[in-house]
C-alpha cells in the first residue's frame, strides 16, 4: 500500500518541480513507465511540434503500471501511450513470463478503457548492467513483439541498436558509471529520438487514436 501511493502521488506530477511543470495535455502522447523515460529531460524538446507528457518514474515495475494505471493513463486520454518497463523487474530476478503477463495485461487494460489509444512498446534495453540477464531481456522483447504483431491498435519500437557499435559491443561511453543509465552529455537520448520520433510523427499524421464513425 506505502508503494502504491508513493507511485499514485508520482504519478499525480507530485515530488519534483519537474513533474509538477507539466501540465496534462488530453489527447496526446504519454510516455509512461521507469527511469529510462523518466530521466529522458529533453523529451519535449527532442519530440517537439508532438504533444508530449512524460508521466514515467523511476524504479517503476510492471505491477506498478497495472496498481497505477488509472493514475498514468486515463486522465490524459491519450491518443499514443508509449511504454517503457520491465528493465527493474529482470534487475529483480523476475522470470520473463510473468513480466510479459503483466506487460500484456496492460494493454489488455488500456485497449478495454480506452480502446482506440494506440499502444508503443519500448523494448526492455540491453544495458551493460544487465548482461547476465540478457536472455531475460531476450525473451521478453521476442515474446511481446509476437504479441503485438497480433495486437490492433499497437506496435513495437525496439532501441537497443543504438545501444551497441558497429562490432555488436556496448557502446560504454553513453553510460554513467551504474552502466544502465544514461550521462546527460551523450548523445543516447537524441539518438532514441531519431528512431522513435519519425514513428510516432508517421503515426500521429495517420489520425491513429482517433475514434472512427
């Protein structure tokens, strides 16, 4: 229950002057889900003329985005949700079938509430941090884009290749010394920038999220 309404109150754009500058925007596109998004601080400038809200919070888990869904989605009635979670549970030693399950719960949830959104997943990133783990990771990325290929109304986004150089090895110099997060003068946010962006510009121009007469 204390974790649950620490995340409510989140959510609600509460603790940070940051949050609380945001001001909801309905019908737009939220970036929901962990610190990934979270610490993402450029995200209107780097999605801009897209109506954004960034509404995710770091150390989030999967059964927190089903506790707190109607604190991170409906009030915003969005047209585009993307989502970015599952990377602490597989930190806590999660198995990848319940963190799909939840994942597929979610939008089971948002298509039922709001069934004309259109869902993003965000594959769960391959950091350095996480190598031990990354079958988890694997397994959990090649069984939602399954999932959402059969999906309506949503679709896959993986970044990881930016992740690695060309000789498939991390490319370590975006990373803070945790090498999971992100230092503020690499370039890793505007390059996820310059994959997602193009999508969500292609999908925001085709009236996704629009209800159809």
């Amino acid at each position: 229950m204390y974790r649950r309404t620490l995340l409510t109150l989140a959510a609600a754009g509460f603790g940070t002057q940051w949050a609380k500058s945001q001001s909801p925007q309905n019908q737009g596109i939220v970036f929901v889900g962990s610190s990934i998004f979270a610490f993402w601080r450029r995200l209107n400038e780097h999605m801009a003329p897209l109506p954004v809200l960034n509404r995710a919070i770091a150390g989030t888990v999967t059964q927190d985005m089903l506790d707190g869904f109607n604190e991170f989605v409906p009030r915003y009635r969005p047209r585009i949700v993307v989502y970015y979670c599952g990377s602490n549970d597989v930190s806590s030693g999660e198995r990848a079938a319940a963190i799909v399950e939840r994942t597929q719960r979610f939008v089971q949830i948002l298509h039922e509430k709001l069934p004309n959104s259109f869902f993003y997943y965000t594959a769960i990133q391959k950091a350095p941090e996480k190598r031990a783990r990354w079958s988890v990771v694997d397994a959990v990325n090649r069984e939602m884009e399954r999932f959402l290929r059969q999906t309506a109304n949503a679709g896959f986004i993986d970044l990881n290749p930016v992740l690695f150089d060309a000789q498939g090895k991390p490319r370590d110099e975006l990373f803070l010394p945790d090498r999971l997060h992100f230092r503020s003068d690499s370039t890793a946010y505007p390059e996820f920038a310059g994959v997602i962006k193009p999508i969500l510009t292609k999908a925001w121009e085709s009236g996704v999220g629009i209800p159809k007469n």
